[in-house]
C-alpha cells in the first residue's frame, strides 16, 4: 500500500507566505526559506509554492526562492503559478523544483501538458484544478486565472482529458472551501478518484485532524494539502501522521 502525503501549501506573494480565505484576505506567514524548512523537519513528505503573484516579476522571485529552498530542503519541491510554457517549466526544474504544477496555461494550451510530458517526463507534470460548485446546476466547474474566472468546462471531464494528454497529477482544490477551515470538499475529491487513475491531491479547507483522515478515508485522496494548520501553529505535520497512522492509515513517519 502507498504511503498517503502530508503536503504543506505556501502561498507566496512578494516573496513572502501569506495565507488567506476563498483566495482572498491575505496573511503574512513567514519566510519561504524559513517556513519550509521547518516543514522538511517535520517531515513533511513534499512541499508546495504557489505563486500566487504570477506576474513576470514574481515567477523570477519564484526561480530564487526555489533554488534557496533546494539548498536546504530534501524533501520533493513542486512549484506552480504563472507557469505558461517549456521554457517556465525547464527554468524551475533547473532551479531545484521536482514538479510544476500548471493551471491555466493549460487551459488555454492543453498540448503544453503533452509537450511537457514528453519533455520531462510525466511524473513532474500536476496540473492545478481550481474548481466551484454551481448553485443552480450543481455542477463543478473550472476556474483560472487564481480562481477570479469561471470556465464553462466541467471539473471531472477536464481531469480525464489532461490525464490523457501525459499529466501525472492533479491538485484539486475547492473554491469553495479554501482558508474556511470546513472540511476538503469530499465529493469532488471522490469523483475524481474514481474517474481518474493518477494521483490527487486533496486542497482547500482542512481545518482539523478528522478533514485530513475523511480525505484520504471517505474521499481516498493520494495526498492532502494543507496550509493554514500549519502556518500558524495550529498542528504540526505530526501531529496529523501520528492522528493518522493510529487509526490505521498508511503514511511515512
């Protein structure tokens, strides 16, 4: 059996985590340097940058936090925002990133995933799934752009296609349920496991121990990503896998 991942988020801005709610209302949570390695000695099995900037300006200051982090992190890096083509994708691979994460450059230019499959390899390739839940046909469906822009692509259909253009992985995070602290969105994270075959990756509104282990018990999620219980000392990475691994869930200690 796999291993389940405990992966802390850090949403950067200006070279700096913050933290915020529905994408929104941010909060300084430290330096990315700092932050992450507390995380790695934690044991963190992976860590997450988000550039939430996403401006030219803020992937080159993604490219030097990541090449200060891989100096002194050993755990797996994935880096997204902002990433828009080969030469994004090879500039932060060569910068000390495992994996990019893509969102919406994939969207407007789904063969990038394939190019990039085919480039570096499938395993380093996790397109980024912002997605919301409509009132009135209860659909979900995709965001972009930082999850500001609503798409008329439904969120399962979208995973499948990407799957079978050569992505790797997906992050799936909830609108809806980001910084509220209500619980991953089950249903969603659900659906996409049983439609998919790779991996996916739980996010956006854990607040307690029980939403990590329903993700990965109800929902079978491979990983669950979580920012604001760890930023501001709420749990310690742990604290989840020593809650999860005594209610038999498999996870490295």
């Amino acid at each position: 059996m796999l291993a389940k991942r405990i992966i802390p988020c850090l949403d950067v801005a200006r070279a700096r985590v913050v933290k915020g709610t529905n994408f929104k209302l941010l909060r300084d949570a430290g330096d990315p340097v700092y932050v992450a390695e507390s995380y790695a000695d934690q044991g963190a099995d992976e860590i997450f940058f988000l550039d939430i900037d996403a401006s030219h300006e803020g992937r080159k200051t993604m490219v030097d936090v990541v090449e200060s982090v891989a100096k002194n992190v050993f755990v797996p890096l994935s880096v997204g925002g902002g990433i828009s083509c080969i030469d994004d994708i090879e500039r932060l691979l060569r910068a000390g990133a495992d994996k990019v994460s893509i969102n919406t450059a994939a969207i407007e230019n789904p063969e990038l995933i394939k190019e990039a499959s085919m480039a570096f390899g499938s395993q380093c390739i996790v397109i980024a799934i912002d997605t919301k839940k409509d009132g009135v046909s209860n659909a979900y469906y995709v965001y972009t752009h930082g999850a500001r822009r609503k798409t008329n692509i439904e969120a399962v259909s979208w995973g499948k296609y990407v799957q079978d253009l050569g992505a790797g992985e997906i992050l799936l995070t909830s609108i809806d349920r980001d910084g509220t602290k209500h619980g991953y969105d089950l249903l969603i994270t659900r659906l996409f496991e049983e439609k998919l075959d790779i991996p996916i990756i739980a996010s956006g509104g854990v607040g307690n121990l029980e939403h990590i282990y329903d993700a990965f018990v109800l929902a079978n999620a491979d990983a669950a990503l979580a920012a604001s219980i760890f930023h501001f000392g709420i749990y310690t990475i742990m604290d989840v896998k020593s809650f999860l691994k005594e209610r038999g869930v498999c996870v490295r200690i």
